[in-house]
C-alpha cells in the first residue's frame, strides 16, 4: 500500500480541478475519435503521451546550459512560461478549456448514432 497523503501536497482544489482536466480531456479525446477516427485520436495522443518526457528532459537540459536542439527548446520553454504571470496563465487555461469542452459538445451532438 501507498502511504503518501496526496492532500499533504495538493491543495483540495487542485485535486479537484486535476480530475476534472481529466474528465474533460476524455471527452475530448472521445470527441476526436468521433470527428476524425481512430487514426486522427491516434496522432494526437501519441504526442500527448510523449510531450511530458520530451518536456522534462529538455527543461532539464536547457537548465545544465548544455547547447543541443532539446536545451534550446527548454530554453524556450522557460522564456514562455515566465512571460505570464500565473494568474494569466490560468485564465488562457481556462479560455482553451472551455473552447476545447465547447467544441467537443459540438462534435458529440453531429455525431451520428449506429446501431
């Protein structure tokens, strides 16, 4: 068994919103295979499950000053991320949530139903 308090860490509201990220980006998801088939799901969640590797080495590298291709995208990262103060990063977080939720209602409402 696990004996870490998840809540020790997270606030609850940051537990809160992390499952409903992940309750939206199933749907979203969903709304993809719908639109686009299962081969258009595919070439987004592919890159969707490689995009916190490829991520977090190349932050890593970019914060060791090496001068390789995956540093000078950390180094880009970096630079983004302190363009926005966090409170601005959360509100265009919140804006691309409910474009992406809205437009998944959409798909989910064209869709045809087959039985």
């Amino acid at each position: 068994t696990c004996e870490l308090d998840i809540l020790a860490m997270v606030p609850w509201w940051g537990l809160a919103l992390g499952v409903l990220g992940v309750v939206v980006a199933e749907f979203l998801l969903g709304a993809m295979g719908l639109r686009f088939g299962q081969k258009g799901l595919m070439a987004v969640w592919l890159p969707l499950c490689l995009a916190p590797s490829l991520l977090g080495n190349s932050v890593s590298a970019a914060r060791k000053g090496g001068t390789s291709l995956l540093a000078g995208l950390g180094r880009g990262i970096l630079w983004l991320v302190q363009c926005l103060s966090p409170t601005a990063w959360t509100a265009l977080g919140a804006v691309v949530l409910l474009v992406l939720l809205a437009w998944s209602l959409h798909c989910y409402c064209r869709a045809e139903a087959k039985l």
